[in-house]
C-alpha cells in the first residue's frame, strides 16, 4: 500500500528543524531511519501532513565516549552499533544488544534515538538503555530538557516527548571502571522482533554489585525495569544464590500475554532463565 500524500522536507539546521516541527505540531513527523515510520505510513496508521527528515542535520553522528559517559547522537545507526570496538567490556549491554536488532538492511538505516522514540515494547535498544540508566537529550521550542528512559517510555508507542521536540542523543552514565552486560534474545527466527529479551548490566564496587541493571523485552505495555531483581543483588557478591534470586524476581516483574509466539508462563520462564545466565555470564567475564 502506498502512504496518504504528505510533504517532504530536509531541513539543514537543527533550528530549522525544530521551526517546521513547531509549526505543524503533531501533524509533523520526524523521520530517521524511516524504518518503523515508513511502514506505518505505508499501514496507513501514520498519515502526517509533513515529514522533517533529519538525515542531513550536521553534529548527530557521534557515537563516543566522554568523561567516562557514552553519548549516542540523534543519527548513530544500529549497524555503527553493531561494528564499533567501544560497545564492548563496560557497554557490553548495548555491544551484545546490536547485532541482535532485525537484519542488515533495517540495522543500516535504523537509528538508536529513532528506536526509543518509536517507544515499541519489542524494541531491543529500550532495555539495553533501561538497563544502563540511559537518558535521551531533546531539544524543543523551550530549549533542552534531559527525559530518564523510564519516564519517556509511557506505554506501547506513546512517549513524554512533545511533537515539537527531536532527540538530540541519548546519554549513558559512566558504569565504572569494573563493568560489564549482555542482551539475550529469544527469536522465532533469525530478524524477528523478540519473543522474549533481557538486558543486564553490573557495576562491580570491590568485589560486590554496586549498580545492577536488568530491564525486559516484549512482556510488558513498555520495555521494563526490574527493579526488585536489581535490589536484590546491590551490595552482595554475585553467587549462584543471588543470582537465581534476582531471577526469580525478575520473571515476576515480567507482564507476559500468551500470543502466537508463546504462553504467559513460558515467557516468564525464558525471562527467568535468560537473566540467570546473562547475570552468569557478566559475572565470569568481569572476573
Ligand atoms: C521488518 C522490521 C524488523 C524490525 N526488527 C526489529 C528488532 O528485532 N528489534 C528492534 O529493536 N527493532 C526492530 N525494528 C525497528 C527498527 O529498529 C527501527 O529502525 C527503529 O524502531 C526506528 O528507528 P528509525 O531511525 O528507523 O526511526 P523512524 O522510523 O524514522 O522513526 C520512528 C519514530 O520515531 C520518531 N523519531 C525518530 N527519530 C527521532 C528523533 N531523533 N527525535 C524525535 N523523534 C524521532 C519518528 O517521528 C517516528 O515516530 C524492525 C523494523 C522492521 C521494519
């Protein structure tokens, strides 16, 4: 099916950007990789009267570290993601989280930020990001505000963000020096979104979990923090006891629905299962 006719335009200045969006408000759409917008176009679930591509805005591609934090600019792609040496060891979450988005062809357009504002619970980078305490920048008519993930996510699709304002980068606090994560993934088939995913992260202090993060995929109205599960192991070693304890609390924090790619309470049981080795493996690779 071919989109409802809408204008296009290529602004070439942030600025630029954010006056076309102000002036259209929420009949505007950004649009970044166009990979889940074009094909809601296309559903006819999307019809905006004007798209404000931001493909062309300079200073959006910076995928660094800086004074310890990770930035993410507006246009990092997943595929950047995915060949980038630094998304190893301390941002092991996001490194194991990338390869495992879709296929090549949506991993080459498809952009980080584009990926939180679509706010879809299956979506990977949400609970990688979760996970590591990640908030988003977004510049508006007002200025710059910083969102916390779990305050953008506000449920299936829907997010804090204005119709005005573009996500400039999405910012990761310094983990530490002692740090490390994974993403695991269940998936019908190689490409597809997930059946079930789980993201953890630990910031070692002295030998005992300073900071855990465990966020979930695709068993929830949004991506979800399990924050019992991360309580249970701050400040105690990670022993095969705590750990199946955090998992056990982390399947009940999980929302399943049963649905062709399985029952409620095989879900649960994959997030129970996937945060007892995810947990298992951080911890070998830190030690
Ligand atoms: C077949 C298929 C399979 C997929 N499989 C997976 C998968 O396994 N895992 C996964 O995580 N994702 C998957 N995706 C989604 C994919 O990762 C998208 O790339 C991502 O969700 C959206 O990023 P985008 O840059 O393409 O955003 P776009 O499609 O351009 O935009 C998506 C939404 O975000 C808004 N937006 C985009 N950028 C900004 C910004 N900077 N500021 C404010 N608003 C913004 C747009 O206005 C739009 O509402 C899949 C998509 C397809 C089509």
């Amino acid at each position: 099916m071919y989109p409802a006719s809408f204008e296009y335009t290529v602004p070439a200045t942030l600025d630029e950007a954010l006056e076309t969006l102000g002036r259209y408000e929420d009949e505007a759409k950004v649009l970044a990789g166009g990979q889940s917008l074009i094909p809601l176009m296309k559903l006819r679930f999307a019809a905006p009267r004007v798209l404000v591509d931001i493909n062309r805005l300079p200073g959006l591609d910076t995928l660094a570290e800086d004074g310890g934090a990770l930035r993410i600019g507006a246009l990092v792609r997943h595929k950047t993601c995915e060949r980038s040496e630094l998304l190893g060891g301390r941002w092991g979450t996001l490194g194991a989280a990338a390869p495992l988005i879709s296929d090549p062809i949506i991993r080459n357009l498809g952009t980080v930020a584009g990926s939180l504002a679509h706010a879809d619970p299956q979506g990977d980078w949400g609970s990688a990001l979760l996970a590591m305490d990640a908030d988003v920048v977004a510049r508006g008519p007002d200025g710059t505000r910083t969102i916390g993930l779990r305050e953008l996510f506000q449920g299936p699709f829907v997010t804090s963000l204005e119709p005005t304002e573009i996500i400039t980068e999405v910012r990761v606090p310094d983990p530490g020096p002692v740090a490390g994560g994974t993403y695991l993934k269940l998936e019908r088939k190689v490409g597809d979104f997930a059946t079930v995913g789980v993201a953890v992260h630990l910031s070692m202090d002295d030998g005992r979990v300073g900071r855990a993060g465990i966020a979930l995929t695709a068993v929830g109205p949004t991506n979800l923090r399990a924050t019992a599960a991360e309580e249970a192991l701050a400040g105690r070693e990670p022993t095969d006891e705590v750990i199946a304890e955090a998992a056990r609390l982390a399947a009940e924090a999980a929302q399943p629905y049963s649905d062709t790619r399985g029952s409620a309470d095989y879900k649960r049981t994959v997030v129970r299962v996937f945060t007892e080795r995810g947990l298992r493996t951080v911890r070998e690779a830190i030690r």
